[in-house]
C-alpha cells in the first residue's frame, strides 16, 4: 500500500444547509480532523482551548496576521476567526484528512493559497437547501431566532448560494443520511486520486 497526503476538505453552505452537521459527523466518526479556528472572541462556558477554538488575544492574533501564520481569517460579529496554515500542513503531510466549515469568503482565501501543498489537498464542496422554502422552513424549525433574525438569514442564505459555482463540488440536500452517504462518498473518491498517492 501506497501513503497518500490528506485532503483539506472544504465545505460552504448558507445557515441551514447542513453543512456542520455534515462536517461534525465526519469528525466523531473519525474519518478527518475537524479544522480547529483560532478566534478573539471569549471562551463560552464548556468551551475548551485547543479543542473548541484556539483563543488568541486581538494582539497576539494581530500579530499572526502580519507573520502570515493564518490560511484565511475574518472579523464577524466585532470578533477575529481563522485557520492556522501551519496546522492544517501538519495533518495533510502526515496523511490526515482535514474538514473545515467555512463562509464564501474564508473558502476563495483558502482556493487562492499559494502554497502548493494547501493546493493539492483543497477539495471544496457547495452545500445547497434543495428549494428557499425548505431552506427556511428549517431555519424557522430551530425555534431559536425571531422572525427579523431569520430574514437576515434568508437574505445572507440566497447571496451566498448564488455563489455555488465557485465550487469544484455540489451536494444538493435531501434527507440528513442521504446527504451524509454522498458526502463520504466524495471523500472516499477522492483519496484515490493517484496525484495522492506517495510511492
């Protein structure tokens, strides 16, 4: 048997999609390593360093902007995210698959890395609601947001999905198991790529 270097799989989709579900479930059920952010933001109760996000204080996380340490990064919400570069190279080098949930924008950073290595490992998949009424009917079956919340959601939703051909890959969603036996299924195709493969 050949060793074969990691995929950094790449997932995007508009709130309600599924998209973490997806990535989460293919973590706990140790088929790649969920990609741990870095944030400025505050512990929330139950949240552990390392494990959760790697919390960063705005000047430590200032200062590995400059050092060019992170694979993408943004302010949301008042607060700093992003994705180490080096941690991410670490577990495709050894041959780990890598997943990350990630906004439009954080994913054109990561396609536009230069770095070869991070070229050769993205594979990046679309995650799209099968209709805008379905979409919102599972944004308003969280019963977590009041209805100007959800708007907003819906409105951010269709922006981004217009955006689904940026994308090598589309998973248009059905049922939470049918979306997840395609979703394995794309990751399993792709590590037989042979441009993989180490001899």
């Amino acid at each position: 048997m050949s060793a074969r270097t990691g995929i950094l799989f790449v997932v995007s989709g508009p709130s309600g999609s599924g998209k973490t579900t997806l990535c989460r479930r293919l973590a706990d059920d140790g088929e790649a390593r969920y990609s741990i952010s870095c944030t400025t933001r505050p512990p929330r109760p139950g949240e552990t360093d390392g494990l959760d996000y790697h919390f960063l204080s705005p000047d430590d996380f200032s200062r590995r902007i400059d050092a060019g340490d992170f694979l993408e990064h943004a302010r949301v919400h008042g607060n700093h995210y992003g994705t180490l570069k080096a941690e991410v190279l670490h577990h495709v080098s050894q041959g780990t698959d890598v997943v990350m949930d990630i906004d439009v924008q954080g994913a054109a950073l990561v396609r536009s890395c230069d770095d070869p290595a991070i070229r050769a490992a993205v594979v990046d998949l679309f995650v799209m609601p099968p209709s805008e009424q379905e979409l919102r009917s599972r944004l308003t079956g969280r019963g977590t947001d009041s209805g100007e919340v959800i708007a907003v959601r819906m409105r951010n939703a269709l922006e981004e999905m217009g955006r689904w051909r940026e994308y090598t890959y589309r998973l248009v969603s059905s049922t939470r198991e049918e979306d997840y036996l395609r979703f394995k299924a794309l990751l399993c195709a792709e590590r037989l790529r042979v441009t993989r493969l180490i001899p």
